[in-house]
C-alpha cells in the first residue's frame, strides 16, 4: 500500500509540475506571451475582452454536437495574441465551443506570441506561423488541417469540418 500511495504522490507531482512550468509572462509592450491558459486571458487587462466575448458568443449548437464525437484524439496547438484584434474574439469564442464539446483541455496549447510572432523561448519555430490566430489540429501526431486568422463560415464549422477530414477552405480577409 505504502509503494502504491509513494508512486501516487510521485505522479502527481511530475504532472502539477509538467502542468505549470510553462506559462505566459506580460512582455514590455503588455501583450500576454508564452503558453497561456483560461486563467491567464481572466485576468487584467484581458479580461475585459475575453469575457465580454465569452458571455455572448452563442455557438451553434449543431455543429457542437458534431464535434464532440469528432474532437475524440484530436490535439490542437492555438497561436494566438492578446493584441490582435481576430484573436481576442477567438481566443474566447473557441474555449466556450471546446467547452460545450466536452473537449479535454489537456489537448490543447494556447501559445500567445509577440508582435513579431514570436516568443522569447521559440514556441513557434517550426509551424511557419504567419497569421494570427492559427488553429493547427492533429490526430495520432499528424497535422490534419489548420484555421488561420479568418472563418469561411463560423469558428465551430470550420473547427468541424477541419477535423471531420473535409478539405477547409481558408476565408481570405475580410
């Protein structure tokens, strides 16, 4: 029992740790950068954006019944930035469909980028990110497609027609 409880505590304190190293810092200019949680975008100064976009967005609720069967295996890596105006209606609008879909938080990674798109630890080497907000979805470690900057029809359409395998067609601006 005693080996049992040891290796509990063990676990538990490797994933509370895995879980927490990475986070998002305020830069400079006040933009939030780093890997970025629900809690972080809650507070000042975005909080007066994420919950104003939060509380009114109403997703459709077709499509998010459709994406809780399809959202089972999918990852998803999020850059984003708390100065781009497309991602603090996206930032919010996605948790509150990921949300609804019953999706598991611990599949996705919320990576708020500088000015420049970048941060100081090079998160973003490697996904040739041009565009924020880029969604990049994976199943079984392979990209399957990406949402950038705006929707062809709405954010949970295209997040669902992305990981039903259908070819997403990208809006160009708006």
């Amino acid at each position: 029992m005693k080996k049992i409880l040891f290796l509990f505590i063990v676990t538990y304190t490797i994933t509370s740790y895995a879980q927490e190293k990475a986070t998002a810092t305020k830069n400079i200019s006040g933009d939030l950068v780093g890997i970025a949680h629900k809690k972080d975008f809650k507070q000042q100064p975005y909080s007066n954006w994420f919950i104003k976009n939060y509380d009114t967005y109403k997703p459709d609720k077709k499509s998010i019944s459709k994406l809780k069967r399809k959202l089972k295996n999918v990852k998803i890596k999020a850059f984003v930035a708390t100065w781009c105006k497309l991602s603090k209606k996206d930032i919010p609008h996605s948790y509150k469909i990921l949300e609804q879909a019953d999706f598991d938080f611990n599949n996705i990674e919320f990576i708020t980028l500088n000015r420049g798109k970048k941060t100081p630890d090079n998160l973003q080497k490697n996904f040739n990110i041009k565009s924020v907000p880029t969604f990049i979805f994976y199943k079984k470690g392979k990209e399957i497609g990406r949402y950038i900057e705006f929707p062809h029809q709405n954010l949970e359409k295209d997040f669902l027609t992305i990981v039903s395998g259908k070819k997403h067609k990208q809006n160009k601006k708006k």
